[in-house]
C-alpha cells in the first residue's frame, strides 16, 4: 500500500515537519510515537488538531476485493488510517455503496480450500503456474507460450479471475501489470490432494 500526505497551503516549514512525521508509516506501524510529536508540537505551540485540520493522508490500495480496480481511501486521522490497513475488507467506496456481493459480506467470497478442489486439472495447472512463474512475462512465455490470443487460456485465467483466486494488476490504461494472488493460495495448495 502506498500513501501520500496532502498538507494545507501556508502551512510553516517547522509543522510541515511535523505532520510528515505525524504521517510517516513503515512496516505496519507508524515510525514516529506520539509522544515524541507531541513533544514536537508543544515546542512550536501547537496541538495534534493542528496537525490534523492542515493535513491528511491517501491511501492508494492495489485491488478493490470485488471489482479489482485499485482505489483510494482518504484518512484524516491515524486511527483511520490503521483501520484501512489493518481491515480485511478492501473495498472501494463505489462498491461499497452499489454492489449486491458486499451486502453478503466480503469474507463470504475469499477463496476456500474448495474452490481450489473444484478446479479442472487445466485450471489447476495453470493456476499453479502462475505461482511458480509469477513474473508477467515468464506466464506469457509458458503458460500461454507467447499466443496471447489463445481464448481457452484466457478463459481459464477468467474462470481463476471469478473464483477470486487470481486477478489481474493493470496500469492506469488498462494493459495487464501483473497477475496477483492471496497468499492464502499457496497455503490451500498445499493441503489439496493432487499430482
Ligand atoms: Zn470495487
């Protein structure tokens, strides 16, 4: 996940110091404690509301659970901003609001050992492939073995796509960036009786 801090205009050098401090977020925990900020802050006679009325964060998530786009979340507190790392449920806002499958509830349609055992031995080939290969261009190379007009393959990666075990990266204008997977994948895997 990757994130930028939005800081008000006029906003002095020594707070915007500050607040990039206040923001600063690294392995899964904010770097700097609030009590040495609040230390900082007291020296230049301000308060944590300061910080939080001159700036916030956006949050830019890879994939949206449902519909796979990447999205972003805008966070005006810390707590906000754990709240969106930490939760299992990463969905965009416009999902949120419109699609039938988020009033199920996500968890329901996260990948379980089943989905992996109902797989074709075809789908499961490839599937295991593009675990093993990973790199875009080594799937385009053995799975589809350089045809990337080859329909059957495709609908293969759909079928894995619908299922929720695979979805596909892709740049701002649409090309394929990568071919993602949960990392529960692996794990389920391991645990399904085939060759
Ligand atoms: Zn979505």
């Amino acid at each position: 996940m990757e994130y930028e801090i939005v800081i008000s205009h006029k906003t002095s050098k020594d707070l915007v110091a500050v607040i990039s401090k206040y923001w600063s977020f690294k392995d899964e925990g904010f770097v700097y404690s609030i009590e040495n900020i609040n230390k900082e802050l007291s020296r230049l006679k301000y308060t944590q509301s300061t910080i939080l009325d001159k700036s916030h964060c956006i949050l830019h998530f890879s994939n949206c659970t449902l519909c796979f786009s990447s999205y972003e979340k805008i966070v005006t507190s810390r707590k906000e901003f754990l709240n969106e790392v930490n939760s299992q449920e990463r969905v965009c806002n416009p999902c949120q609001s419109y699609s039938p499958k988020y009033l199920e509830g996500v968890s329901t349609i996260f990948p379980t050992q089943e989905s992996i055992d109902e797989l074709s031995d075809l789908e499961y080939r490839v599937l295991i492939g593009i675990i093993q290969l990973r790199d875009k261009m080594l799937i385009y190379k053995h799975i589809f073995n350089n045809d990337l007009e080859n329909q059957e393959i495709w609908k293969i990666i759909n079928m894995l796509q619908k299922k929720r075990i695979i979805w596909i990266e892709r740049t701002n204008d649409y090309k394929i960036k990568s071919f993602k997977f949960s990392e529960k994948i692996p794990e389920l895997i391991k645990n399904t009786q085939r060759n």
